[in-house]
C-alpha cells in the first residue's frame, strides 16, 4: 500500500495522530494504528492534498466534505469495534472513514448517494487494496438490508433524527452513531440495541453537512 508519494506524508501523518487525537485524550493503540496506516492525502482532490493533514474538514467537491481527523477518530472510538464487527457507514464520501473502519473491524459496507463520490471512493479503495469494504451507490438513510444486521452502523451526515429504518439494522447488542439537530450544530446520538430495545446518550457537538434521502433533509 505504500509508495513514494504516501512516504511524503508520513511524518504529517504521524504528527497528525501524536497531537490532533492521542493529545487530545483518544489513546487506544488499534486506533492510533489505523490513523497512522490510512494514506489521508490520497482521499482528498489534488489541489488540498498538501493541507490533507491539517486539523480541519476539507472540501471533496459537490459541496461535500472529508472531517476534521479529530472527528473521524472521536466517532471510531465511539463505536468501540474490537476487530470481528460488520459496520455500516452512511455517507461514503472521499472513502477515507471507510478505509479507518476496514482496520478496525472485519467488514465494512459503506453507502454514497452522489454517483459520482461513490466511483471516486470506490476507486481509491481498490487501488490501496482495502478487500473488506464494500461500497454501494443508494439512499443511506434506509441503510442497506440486504446484508443487515450490523454491529456498529457510522452515520456522517446531520439527520434530523436517528432513522428507525437503522435502528432496526442493528444486531443485539450494536451501536448507531450520528450527528443530529440543524444546520449550523448538531450533536453525536450513540445509540445501542440492548435486549431488543434502544438506550441513547449524547456525545459531543458537530457540524456536519445534511443526511439527503428518504430519513434525511428534504429542505435544509
Ligand atoms: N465519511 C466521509 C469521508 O470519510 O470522507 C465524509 C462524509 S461527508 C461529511 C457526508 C457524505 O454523506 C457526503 O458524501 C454525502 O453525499 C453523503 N450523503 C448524504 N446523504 C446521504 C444519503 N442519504 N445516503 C448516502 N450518502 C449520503
């Protein structure tokens, strides 16, 4: 998976782990270990590349955004996946959470509603080898049944509530982690299936751009 150009980046990459999310208190060694791995550079358009690093979102184009590291690391360690799970992601994107997760976990089925991210993520993910993640061009605010239940689903888009339709895809015991409320602030539900029902607490503010879809914004 490496080559001379991810070599470039690797001391930003280490920098980017060792202060943006160990010095801010994320400290599990399986996390810290995919940050390190995951070439960020490659997910984000050539004109951004030398800021892929940074601590900040970046545009990805079609007015969409790959997250701050920081916030990509905070919602992994939410899902506390211990390496046998099958995640859901909603909201593909560049590929690069996706790519975070197949570290992480054992299967990673992540879905995109703009065609045109789905092919680019799609693409960048074969080509750095990433076999466990599986990605689909469709609504993810219904989830993607056809491979449900799921332990851990990641939802990186702002909903106005945490869809039902996904609550139901959760297997015993699994968790739903998204970003809901409006449109300058949301805050990060977790949600778990326990004994068949559904406890929920609320973790910390975000500002992520709006879930589409049937359970997602119609007008934002
Ligand atoms: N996880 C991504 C990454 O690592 O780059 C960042 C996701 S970006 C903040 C939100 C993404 O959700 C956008 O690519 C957007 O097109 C997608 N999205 C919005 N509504 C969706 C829906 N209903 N189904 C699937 N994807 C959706």
């Amino acid at each position: 998976m490496e080559n001379n150009q991810s070599d470039r980046y690797r001391a930003d990459r280490q920098e980017m782990v060792k202060h943006q999310i160990a010095g801010r208190g994320l400290k599990d060694e399986r996390l810290l270990a995919a940050f390190e791995a995951v070439p960020r550079h490659l997910f984000v358009p050539e004109e951004y590349r030398h800021q892929a690093y940074a601590d900040s979102p970046l545009p990805i184009g079609y007015g969409q955004t790959i997250s701050q590291p920081y916030i990509v690391a905070f919602m992994t360690h939410l899902l506390d996946l211990k390496g046998h799970e099958r995640v859901l992601e909603v909201g593909t994107g560049s590929g690069y959470q996706a790519a975070i997760l197949a570290h992480l976990a054992a299967e990673v089925h992540t879905v995109e509603i703009i065609p045109e991210l789905y092919e680019q993520a799609r693409r960048v993910l074969a080509e750095l080898g990433y076999q466990n993640v599986h990605c689909h061009l469709a609504d993810g605010s219904l989830g993607w049944p056809e491979v449900a239940p799921y332990d851990s689903i990641l939802v990186t888009a702002a909903a106005p509530a945490a869809p039902q339709t996904l609550l139901n895809q959760l297997a015993e015991g699994g968790r739903l982690v998204i970003p809901v409320g409006g449109r300058a602030y949301q805050e990060l539900e977790v949600w778990q299936r326990v004994k068949g029902k559904f406890k929920q607490r609320t973790s910390l503010g975000v500002a992520f751009v709006p879930l589409r879809g049937k359970h997602g914004w119609r007008v934002w």
